[in-house]
C-alpha cells in the first residue's frame, strides 16, 4: 500500500468560474503528490450550457418543420460537444504544462451518476467537484450534482464553493497588537 493518500484524482469541469476554481485546487493538489489527474467533463442535457431538447408533435403538415428543428438541435448539439473538447484540451495542456499527468474525458449521461460511475471505473482516489450551492427550489427542480457525489462516489470527495477565500500565510495575517508582542515582532 502506498503512503500518498491520493495517487489517482478526477476533476469534473463546466463552463464556470467555481469549476475554474476546483480546475485549479486539482491541479494544486496533483502536483503536490504525484497523482495522475483525469480532467472530465459529462456531456448531458441537464448542463447548463447544453442546448435543451426541443418537443414538438408532429403531424402530416408539419414533418418538414420537426426535421429543421431536429436539424437545429443536432447542429447546437454538435457546438456543445465542440465547445467542450476545446475546453478540456486546454485544460489538459494548462495541467500538463504545470507537470502534472494529466488526461482528458467527455463522458455522456446524468452528471452525477457518470462522475461517480467513472470515479469507480478509473479507481479514482480522489473526486474534486464545484458546487452551484443551489438551495431550495432551485435545488429540487435541478438537483445538487456535489450532493449526489458526495453520497455516491466510491472515493473521497473535495467540493469547492465559489465563495472559498484564497489561502493566507502567515505573513498576510494582520494579528492583534497583543499577539504580535507575544511572537516577537
């Protein structure tokens, strides 16, 4: 058994600046220990950025018209997917380019279940995920994929929230006048 607590790490991405943020926490924390790092993106109607499916009932006047909008709906589809693959290239090279392994996927399905599906199927150590912080009905009709996560993955989960506060050393803590007289300085 190895004595790195975390030797493989997957970070889930979108489009947001909470997802920049556990981008960057993934990375940090790869470098630190040498662990391979799996960059992911699920590909699922439910995203945010997806185009939503459009419903429409046909009937024998109006087949031309549900083939353009299928059409459309294919082609928004496709700028999805292209939108994405550009986007976890570039976080590949940003994470490579820092040293860390790093590889890229683009999973299709429910987000929550995928990660956790993929978690498992990679032997994830380590699942970083940013969370929307979506609460009340906004939580209900769109679920919380970080809750699904943390119940459900077959690993450790980190989840960053938008608001986290960068990190302060010592030196950028203004301590009380009686403290500062305690240390020396």
């Amino acid at each position: 058994m190895s004595s790195v607590p975390f030797q493989t790490i997957m970070v889930a991405i979108d489009s947001t600046e909470v997802s920049h943020k556990a981008f960057e926490k993934a990375i940090s924390i790869a470098k630190a220990l040498d662990a391979k790092l799996f960059i992911s993106h699920v590909l699922s109607f439910r995203d945010v950025d997806s185009p939503q499916p459009i419903h429409s009932y046909s009937t024998p006047g109006t087949i031309v018209i549900d083939e353009a909008i299928r059409q459309k709906y294919q082609q928004q589809w496709n700028d999805y997917i292209e939108h994405y693959e550009a986007l976890l290239k570039q976080k590949l090279e940003k994470a490579q380019s820092r040293g860390v392994d790093a590889e890229s996927i683009q999973p299709q399905g429910a987000i929550g279940r995928v990660l956790c599906e993929t978690a498992r199927t990679l032997d994830v150590d380590l699942l970083i995920v940013g969370s929307h912080q979506r609460r009340g009905i906004s939580e209900l009709m769109m679920g919380s994929t970080s809750n699904y996560i943390m119940h459900h993955a077959p690993c450790s989960v980190l989840v960053v929230h938008p608001h986290t506060v960068p990190q302060t050393t010592r030196e950028d803590v203004d301590a009380p006048a009686s403290s500062k007289e305690m240390i020396g300085v």
